[in-house]
C-alpha cells in the first residue's frame, strides 16, 4: 500500500502545483472573501450543474436561455467570471488526469 501512496502523493503534488490548480485556487480566494460574490458564483455553478443533467434537447436550449438571462448581470462581474473560467479549465485538467487512468486500465 506504500507504493499506492507514494504514487497518490505524485499525482496530488503534480495538481497542486498545476498552473490549472493555482490559477482556480487563487480567484476562488478572491470570490470567498467577499460572501455576496461567494453566493453569487455558488448560485451560478448549482445552475450550471443543474443544466448539465438536462437530457431533452428542446428543454436544455430553453433552460440555458433562461439561466443566460438570470445570470448575465452577475456573470459580467470580472471575480466571478474569471473565478467560474478558472474552475472550468481545472476541471478540464481533472477530466484529463481521470480520462488517463481509465484508458490505461483494461475495463
């Protein structure tokens, strides 16, 4: 088991100091400073998950034009807009690092 974790431990030393994870960790302080920003981004991101479950195309597009509409305003302030870009692109680098794993197993 020391081998595993030794090997986890990489991996979580490699994240924490990904340009990706830095980026995120350094805007999500800045948006958590500030609580009326924090509930705002929050509120943001819970929509966003939300949608992404939508299946039916017709109500996804209607649902997406009406999460734009709620969240134009908000989305335009500059913390919570590089806060919520700066989670996607770690996302991404996440997504990547599972996508690598599963692909090397034989499943």
């Amino acid at each position: 088991m020391a081998g595993f974790d030794d090997s986890v431990e990489k991996i979580v030393d490699y994240i924490k100091s990904s340009p990706e994870y830095i980026d995120f960790r350094n805007k999500r302080n800045v948006v958590s400073a500030d609580p009326e920003l924090k509930a705002k981004a929050d509120r943001i991101r819970m929509e966003n998950f939300d949608l992404r479950q939508i299946t039916d195309d017709n109500r996804l597009m209607d649902e997406l034009d009406r999460f734009m509409e709620r969240n134009e305003q908000d989305y335009a302030i500059a913390e919570i807009h590089d806060y919520i870009e700066a989670e996607n692109v770690f996302c991404g680098l996440m997504q990547n690092i599972l996508d690598r794993i599963m692909g090397e197993l034989d499943l």
